[in-house]
C-alpha cells in the first residue's frame, strides 16, 4: 500500500511540473502531458527510487533522476508535442524542478515506503558481532617465578 501512495505523489508532483511548464508554455495537450508524466513516473519510480535509492543514497538518485528525467521529457516531448529546439529548454526546467521536488520525494522513501522492508544485512550484522573469538599469544616467561636466591621455579595452575 505504501508502494500505491508513494507512486501517487511521484504522479501528481510530475504531473504538477510538466503541466505548469509544458501545458503553459508549449500549449501541449492534457493527454500528452498524461502520457509523459505516466511514463516518466514509472521509469523513474523503478530506476531511481527502487533501485538506485536504497543502494546508493539521496544525492546519487536526486542526480540520476535529473538525468532521467531530462532525457525522458526531451525524447517524448519532441515526440508528442514537436521538434522544436525550445523542447530542450522546456526538458531543462522540468527536470531542475522535478529533481528539485525529487530530494524531499526521496526522504519520504527511505522513511516510509523503504522502511518497511526487512534489512537482512542489519540482522546479519548483528548476529556475527555477538560471535566474537578473542586471539594471543602465549608468552613462556610468564610461567616462570624467578627466587631471590637465583633459582627458577615454574608456576603451577590452581
């Protein structure tokens, strides 16, 4: 369920984003941006949230998402609304802007949605520290008693 919610938020802030700058400056049809926000939503949602996020952190999938997100927008907005070499542009500010919505996205994943999911390196970790050997070296001098009169005398266990 937290799964459904997260994809939600990720729709809606995409959809919020390339319609302010797509539908107001590119006249680009409700349908257009539908299937943009759809696509983007879902690739992004698989590469950078499920797979990169967890694995390499915040930074690393705010910087991936830009990236995806501005190849994404470019490609299906030359092919959806045209070959215009405004499209670049209009990629470039969507994907600042989603990137941008995508770092605060992120903490809500690893807090909520990523949580969840059990952490089986932390349990491993946890039972190998309690499986401890503890390594020295036997010294020979330490069994000997030295007498005041000179002679050697070995130490006997108790």
């Amino acid at each position: 369920m937290e799964h459904v919610r997260a994809l939600v938020i990720k729709f809606a802030v995409t959809g919020i984003v390339l319609y302010s700058i797509l539908g107001i400056f590119y006249t680009a049809t409700a349908g257009d941006i539908f299937i943009i926000t759809l696509l983007v939503t879902g690739v992004a949602y698989l590469l950078g949230d499920l797979f990169i996020l967890p694995r390499f952190g915040n930074l690393t999938a705010s910087i991936a998402d830009f990236g995806l997100a501005f190849a994404a927008v470019w490609i299906l907005s030359a092919f959806f609304i045209g070959t215009d070499v405004a499209v670049v542009n209009a990629a470039l500010f969507s994907a600042l802007f989603i990137a941008a919505a995508e770092v605060i996205f992120h903490m809500y994943m690893q807090n909520r949605v990523l949580d969840d999911e059990p952490d089986y390196e932390e349990a491993n970790r946890q039972t190998t520290a309690r499986l401890q050997t503890e390594f020295a070296e036997e010294n020979e001098g330490q069994d000997i008693i030295e007498l005041k009169d000179g002679k050697t005398e070995e130490k006997k266990d108790e």
